[in-house]
C-alpha cells in the first residue's frame, strides 16, 4: 500500500522503515532534507515540496502526519489546498481529542477523510511495532488496515493475557479501531 509521511523525527523515520521493511511504498516530506535523503537512500521516494510530495501520491492518498501537536493545524491548512476529497489525512501525534473532533468535522466538509492514531512505541518502535489507537470513519480505517498491521507489534510480540480469548481481533495485534475521530 502507498502512503505519505510527513515528519521523519525519531517516530516518523522509523515508521517509515518499518513500512518499507512491510513491503509499502513510502512518500516522504520533511523539514529537514537530511532526514529526507537518509530515507531515500533506504527505499523510500522524497519529495522537497508538498507539491510535489502531493505529485508523487496516488488518489486517493493517505498521508500520515507525525508531527508535534502545536504544528498539526498549521500543516492541516497547507495541505487542505493540495489534497483531493476521497484522501486522508492521518495525525500520528497524540493530539487533544477534542482538535482530532473539530479537525475530522472541518475536512469532512470538503470530503476529506481524518483519522487520529493515538501512536505509542518511542525510537523503540522500529524493532518492537507500535500501539495505535485509532479513531476514525470505519470504513476508512479498514481501508487502511495494513498500514496499521504493519506497525503493530504484532500477536506474537507478547504472550496472551491469561484468560482473553486468544483471537480478540486487532487489539491481539497491538492496535484497534476505538471509534470516530477524538475516540
């Protein structure tokens, strides 16, 4: 599956590996074109400019957005101007669940598609997956079900908890669909 990342810190770059060690193709963007260039060199595709970051992305696009809290408005606004309804726009940060409410609200009313992921696992993550906790239209989720796959942890990272049902779904995994957007 194809996504877009923008923001290649400690989280954001390692998601990316992982997703490229899963078989996905990786657009990036970041503010650093050192950051950049070290992915490109690992498999991914750059892109200097979020035109032609937006270029490089299939409709409909889903783009990940790993940024700090305070900046995911402000990247919100420039990319409403260049993205398409059908695409969607995922916050990786741990945003306040009442911005993720408004955000999804906002873009819904230009068919654009938010998803927020609650996202644990640090510059550990890489190695040992990520916990997510998704919030967002079902069936947008489910669209992008492998992306999540990818990063969890997967079942077998831990043993089961004594007495839950062995197959409980994608929470086993290390990651579930919570609800909409802010659950």
């Amino acid at each position: 599956m194809q996504i877009g990342m923008i923001g290649l810190g400690r989280m954001g770059g390692n998601m990316v590996r992982r997703l490229l060690r899963g078989g996905h193709e990786c657009v990036v963007n970041d503010r650093s074109p050192d950051a950049v260039k070290a992915l490109v060199d690992e498999g991914a595709s750059g892109a200097a400019s979020l035109d032609n970051f937006i270029a490089k992305l299939k409709p409909p696009r889903a783009i990940w957005l790993m940024i700090p809290a305070a900046l995911v408005d402000t990247i919100l606004d420039q990319l409403v101007t260049v993205v398409s309804a059908g695409d969607t726009i995922i916050d990786g940060g741990n945003s306040y669940y009442i911005d993720d409410i408004r955000r999804a609200q906002e873009l819904r009313t230009k068919g654009i598609h938010y998803v927020d992921v609650g996202t644990s696992g640090g510059v550990w993550g890489f190695e040992r997956g990520y916990c997510q906790m998704i919030g967002g239209e079902k069936d947008v989720v489910a669209h992008l079900d492998p992306i999540f796959k990818t990063l969890a942890p997967g079942s077998d990272a831990v043993s089961p908890t004594p007495g839950r049902p062995v197959d409980s779904g994608t929470a086993a995994e290390g990651y579930l669909h919570c609800g909409p957007a802010g659950a």
